[in-house]
C-alpha cells in the first residue's frame, strides 16, 4: 500500500497562478513546499507568464498547498490563483517535479 493512501483519499488539482510568479524562484520554491507536504505532481511555466501546477495528494495537504500558493516566496506577486479538481481516472505521480515552458 502507498503511504498516501494512509492519509485518507487521493485527489487531483489543476492551479495556474497568475502574477509576478516567473523569474522569482516561485517553481523551486513550489517544489520545496510540494516535497515538504508530501505532494506529487509538477510545476511548469506557461508562455502567458503564469505558473501551472497538477498537484496530487490528501485533502488535508493539497488545502496547505493551495494556500501556500496564493501567496508563494516574497518576491512574487500573485494577482490570482486558479483551482480546479481534477475527477479520477487520472495518472498517479509518484514525485514532484518541475516540467518545461508550455
């Protein structure tokens, strides 16, 4: 069994931060908290400016994440965040990564 089954459910959440979050160490730093709340999943630019990031885990850590994210390091500037859940069937992430610029 996977210990995050362990933590109750799994679920999905598809979020685009929208800001001053490129150039700011904002995925490095996603990746540290993602690592850090036991969260798979990844975090990549987007062409428009905004970060995009596909999170996975327990209810309980993927709210900390989300928080976490409306705000991000203190040299960002998040003007929105974007959240949408995911329904299953969805592939499972096994670690947090950083993927390209889409």
């Amino acid at each position: 069994m996977d210990s995050r089954d362990e933590d109750g459910p799994l679920e999905s959440w598809l979020v685009r931060i929208r800001g001053r979050v490129q150039g700011v160490g904002f995925r490095d730093a996603c990746m540290r908290r993602a690592h850090a709340l036991g969260i798979t999943g990844w975090v990549r630019n987007r062409l428009d400016g905004s970060v995009e990031a596909l999170l996975q885990g327990p209810s309980e850590q993927l709210a900390k994440m989300r928080g976490w994210l409306r705000h991000g390091v203190s040299t960002a500037s998040v003007d929105g965040l974007d959240a949408v859940r995911l329904q299953p069937p969805l592939a499972r992430f096994d670690r947090f990564e950083c993927r390209p610029t889409e």
